[in-house]
C-alpha cells in the first residue's frame, strides 16, 4: 500500500478560467486566466498531483450540459499538457445551490471522493479557489483553503466571517507559495 499523497485542488471558474455569471455554459466562453494552467505545469514538474473540484449546477439548471463541461475539461488538460501539466482527475457537482447536497461546495463530499480515489492525503493538501464556498469546503475536508482574488475573489475577500490566512493575487501566485512553502 503507497502512503497518502499530498495534493493540490483546484476550483474551476475564476480560478484556472475567467468566471462568467452562468458559468461557462459553451465552450467558446472559456477564456484561461493568465499563467493558470503554466501554474498547474510548475505543479506537476514538482510532483504534486492536482484535481479538479467544481460546482457546475447550471446542468441542473438546463443551462449548460454534461457534455460541455467534459469538452471544458478537455480543453483544461489540453492546455495544462502543453505546460507538461497533469490533472488527476474533474470533480464536478450539479446539485442546485442551496440544496444543502454533501457534493456540491461548501460541503466536501468532491474533495474526499478525490482524496478516496487517488490516496490524497488532505491534511497536507490545499485546496485553492475564489469563492468562500471553496473555503469552507477546505476546511471541512481538511485541507488548507487558499483563495485567489482573480473571479469572484475580491467579493470573497470582502464577505464576512473570518478573513482568509492565504490569500494571493492569482494561481500562479498561490502556486509559487505552495512549491516554496513546501522545499
Ligand atoms: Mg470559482
């Protein structure tokens, strides 16, 4: 049996691409922000396993379908793999906002599934994303919540409850926190 691995989680929308009001329901509306997936290249060059974890309840809602969101993640691997980026694998739930569904962000049901499935060893893991959401879940499986001010960050940032420990500009800032924190 291999010893669990940390890993590094990331949001979707407004954290690797621009986030729309509807989430990206085409996928000429995925639009990757700067340095996002040459950040997911320096990860895996370092051998941290990443996966992705995000709310796509616009399949609920009939705006986007199941088939878009895996050409979107698709399109992720693509990109990452012209970094020499790796993702483990998508996560992806479509319950409705507000229905309180163990998958669906801020519960962490995505994150132990991944942490399941590929030996993540969450204490040791972070989970980056722009929304509180992302934070909650974080800290509900474990792992270290970062937040990113590209997307919905700066709102996030501005929210009550308690304030953000890590909090970067981007993902490609977030990441050369994590690679130095971790040499
Ligand atoms: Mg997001």
């Amino acid at each position: 049996m291999s010893a669990r691995r940390p890993a590094v989680l990331l949001d979707r929308d407004g954290t690797l691409n621009e986030n729309l009001p509807q989430g990206v329901t085409r996928a000429g509306e995925f639009v990757p922000i700067p340095g996002a997936f040459e950040a997911v290249g320096r990860l895996t060059a370092a051998g941290w396993p990443v996966s992705v974890i995000t709310n796509q309840s616009g399949i609920s809602k009939g705006i986007v379908t199941r088939e878009i969101v895996e050409a979107v993640h698709a399109r992720c691997r693509e990109l990452a793999a012209a970094h020499g980026g790796r993702f483990d694998a998508f996560y992806y739930a479509d319950d409705l906002p507000g229905s309180g569904a163990p998958r669906r962000k801020p519960r962490p049901g995505m994150i132990l599934e991944a942490a399941a499935d590929h030996g993540y060893d969450l204490f040791r893991s972070y989970l980056v994303g722009d929304s509180s959401r992302d934070l909650l879940a974080a800290r509900a499986a474990g792992c270290t919540p970062v937040l990113v001010l590209t997307g919905r960050g700066r709102e996030a940032l501005a929210a009550e409850g308690p304030a953000p420990e890590h909090v970067f500009e981007d993902l490609a800032a977030a990441v050369d926190w994590i690679l130095a924190r971790r040499s």
